[in-house]
C-alpha cells in the first residue's frame, strides 16, 4: 500500500501540459523570485530570535543552515529541470514514492508555505509599528500582537534576569491586513506580481547593503564574548548554535518556491537551475555579513536587547549612531517584506493547485480566471488562512513550525533523486547534480539534524498536523485520487 499508485513522470508532464498554466517567467524572473522569497523574515527579524537562542554564536547558525540549503538546492536543481511543472516537492514524491508519500510531502509543505507566510507577515508588522511609534503613531500592543503571543514585561530585560512575562496580545491587524492585500495582488496576476517583487528585492538590497557599510565599522570584537553563551545545543532542546541553525533555515528557504514557479517558467531546463542557485548564492553572501555586522556592533547575548527587537537590524543603527539611517531600514522592511508573504502564498497555491488536478483536494482550487489566468480560487482561501494564522501567533513559533514542514520535504526530495538516479539511469538530466552520493545523504542528514533540533513542542505540533493529515487521505483524498478514478481525469 505505501509505494503504490505512482504517477510516471511521463505522465506527470503530459498532463501539466494539456492542463497547464502559462509561461511567462524568465532566468531573472526566477532569481528575483528567489531573492524575494529568502531576503525577508529570517534576517530582518529572526536575527533576534537567533541571538536569544545561540547569541553570537548565530554566525554558525547561518553557516550551517546555508550548507545544508546549498546541498538541497543543488538536489532540487536536477529534479525541477526534469519535471518542470508545479507542485515541487509533492509533484516529485508522486513520481518516486506513490500517492501517500506525496500527499504527506503535500501536507507538509503547507506548513512551509502557508505558515510561512503568516511568520513574514507578522514579521512586517513588528517593523511597521515599530516605525509608527518612532513617529508618535504607534498601535497598542492588542493590535499588533496575537493572543498566543508573549511580550516581555518592561524593567525585565537584564542578562540572567528571571523575566515575567504577560499575554496581551488581541488581534494583529497589520499582519491580517497585509496578507490580505498580498492575496489580491497574486489573484490579479503572476507577471505583474514578478515585476512587483523585482522591484522590491531591490529595497531589500539596498537597505542591507546601507546596514553593512554603517554597523560594520561599529564592530566590536568585545560583543562576540562569549561566543557559544548556550552551547552547541542538544537534540530536542531547540537552543544553541544547533537550535538557532534550525530556526534562521526559514531565512533560507524561499529558494524552493523557485520551483513551484516552474510550470509558468520559459525554458524551465535552464532557468530553473539558474534561479535555484543563482538566488541562494547572493542570499548567503548577504546573510553573512549581516549577521556579523550586527553581532558586532551591538552584541547579541541571550535576554540582551537585540534578543529582544522586534525590528533588530533598524534597532542595531539606532544603537550605533544612526537613527535616521535605521528608520530608512525599517521603512525598507515595511515596504519589502510583503514581497516575501507574495512569494510563500504564490508557492502555497501552486501545490494546492497540483494536488487539485491530482484530484487530492477540491476541484475548485484547480480553476482558472478567464481574465487573469490564475488559480484564484485557491488563491483566496490560502490568503485568509494565512491572513488568520497571522493574526494570531508569534512570529517565532510560526517560524519553526514553517521549517518542521520545510525540512521533511527536503528530505524527501533529496532521497527521491538519488532513487530516480539508480530507476531511471538513461532519462535526460539538464541539469545533474555533481556527486550525488555524496551531496544526497549529506543533505539528508543535515535536514535530519536540523529537523530533531526545532526542539520537542515544535516535533510534537509536526506530528499533530502529520496524524491530520493521514485521517484526510484515508478519509478523503484517497477515494478521490484520479489515480483510482481515471474516468476523473479531463
């Protein structure tokens, strides 16, 4: 029963073509794509998140979530030129695994996407009402925070200090409203929502780029003592280097919606790769040096006031002498983080929208707008969801719990090329991945250790949403396949 029903990869391609989208993506489409989607949360706002759970021994963190991106992506690369249509990960299980491996990847990478998504979101509020209150317009904490979210008490901040918390978080408006008006925007169209995001990844780089050549010369190698403050980490525990690795992965994992964008991508055998790689390689460059801009200049210990930021990056150059300057920052973030909330719902629909041809999910969430040529359907309902999830969490639950999702596709997908390579020896590879003995299990087991150090509440909400999702398929989807209903297929 588990590695029954495959869907070749023949007929994975005949069918994206007689039921397809439209290609209109180009390399640099797919590469501002990419960027957009990795340049966003994770190092504008998780930089405080990492400080809290490694200090300065976050700029580990970052190096070693980037290597296990980097192995992924050169795995994904391969498998995306050879089936470039939507769905990414679920749509290659299909192919290599069966229905019930694909629709557990499926079910997972809504906890990537969607999730991810929402994190961003409530990311960008943070910075945007930290940038009101600069400027006397700030919200009271009941709109900008959800009621699963805790805010420190004020007074409570020293480093070893025993620190209070209280809940007094309502509603997030501006994080429910921004996914809002992020969902219109996809429904309108996904070459307007390209150029959109083309636009924005320059803000974004800009406003680093002005971060870096400011906090640098503000760095302090005092501020890197002591460097491991919590240690490497253990598995389960969700702290140190390794728990902070865990957490900033979701700074790095736009990359993959590269390639759910690949059935409305213009010669997909090559633009894909290039996007994939291409995007990734910019992004960790950066990452880097910010990273060790901030540490630096301000230092980043454990229950210190850059673990404790909101809008971290515009709090560093307010600290180092240039408030304006970190205004500017946060005013960038405001303005280019939706991008990334585009890109995560953008990624969201296309697999839902997959898996509705696949006659897992509803129909309708397979329909096109006779005007924009989108799935509009699915595209709204992904929207509210992600609109309500953000209004009600924290941005650093939603984050590992995006990466729970995240890293076990990953792994799926690394196991699934290297079985495609000893099933399928002589099938046409645009792009190969180079030593794939080598690259498959490293990036296996790097997702693998990432994944068991989310820490044990996160692993028990992945396994929640898992036994969810296998109650769905028995009970729903597995009837409904067009695997077991051929007749269903149009």
């Amino acid at each position: 029963m588990l590695f029954e029903r495959v869907k070749s990869l023949d007929h994975i391609l005949e069918l994206a073509q007689r039921k397809g989208l439209k290609r209109q993506l180009g390399a640099f489409d797919l590469t501002m794509l990419g960027i957009g989607a990795i340049i966003g949360t994770g190092i504008f706002v998780l930089t405080s998140v990492a400080a809290e759970k490694a200090g300065p021994g976050m700029m580990y963190s970052f190096v070693i979530s980037g290597f296990v991106c980097a192995l992924t992506a050169l795995v994904y690369s391969e498998i995306a030129a050879m089936v470039p249509v939507a769905g990414s990960a679920y749509t290659y299980s299909y192919a290599v695994f069966g229905e019930l491996i694909a629709w557990m990847v499926g079910w997972a990478l809504i906890l990537e996407y969607a999730i991810a998504a929402a994190a961003v979101a409530v990311g960008w509020s943070g910075y945007i009402n930290g940038f009101l209150h600069e400027i006397g317009y700030g919200l009271p904490l009941f709109l900008t925070a959800g009621p699963f979210d805790t805010v420190l008490l004020a007074g409570d901040t020293t480093p070893g200090a025993t620190t209070a918390t209280t809940s007094a978080g309502g509603f997030n408006i501006l994080a429910f409203l921004v996914s809002l008006l992020v969902t219109l925007l996809l429904i309108i169209g996904t070459g307007k929502s390209a150029k959109f995001t083309a636009l924005l990844v320059i803000v974004k780089i800009i406003a680093l780029a002005a971060f870096i050549v400011l906090a640098l010369p503000a760095v302090n190698s005092v501020n890197f003592e002591p460097m491991l403050p919590n240690g490497w980490g253990t598995p389960f525990s969700g702290v140190g280097v390794l728990g902070a690795a865990a957490s900033i992965f979701f700074a790095y994992v736009g990359f993959d919606a590269v390639s759910t964008a690949a059935e409305e991508t213009k010669n997909p055998n090559r633009n894909v790769p290039i996007g994939l790689i291409g995007s990734l390689t910019v992004c960790t460059l950066i990452y880097l040096v910010v990273a060790y801009a901030a540490v630096g200049a301000v230092g980043s210990q454990p229950g210190g006031e850059l673990s404790l930021s909101k809008e971290p990056l515009a709090f560093v150059l307010r600290e180092v002498g240039y408030p304006t300057v970190g205004n500017w920052v946060a005013s960038a973030a405001i303005i280019a983080l939706p991008s990334v909330v585009l890109m995560m719902i953008y990624g969201q629909t296309r697999v839902l929208f997959t898996m509705s041809r696949d006659g897992l999910m509803p129909a309708v969430f397979s329909h096109i707008h006779p005007r924009f040529h989108t799935p509009h359907v699915v595209t709204l309902v992904t929207g509210a969801a992600v609109a309500l999830f953000a209004a009600l969490f924290p941005v650093g639950t939603l984050a590992d719990i995006s990466n729970s999702g995240t890293l076990f596709a990953f792994f799926m997908v690394a196991l699934g090329v290297m079985v495609l390579r000893r099933r399928e020896p002589g099938r046409h590879r645009p792009f190969r991945t180079p030593m794939i003995w080598l690259v498959g299990p490293t990036a296996m087991a790097g997702c693998a250790l990432l994944f068991v150090s989310l820490g044990w509440g996160t692993i028990r909400l992945f396994l929640a949403w898992a036994t969810i999702g296998l109650i769905l398929y028995f009970g729903y989807a597995r009837r409904r396949s067009h695997l077991a209903n051929p007749q269903a297929i149009n």
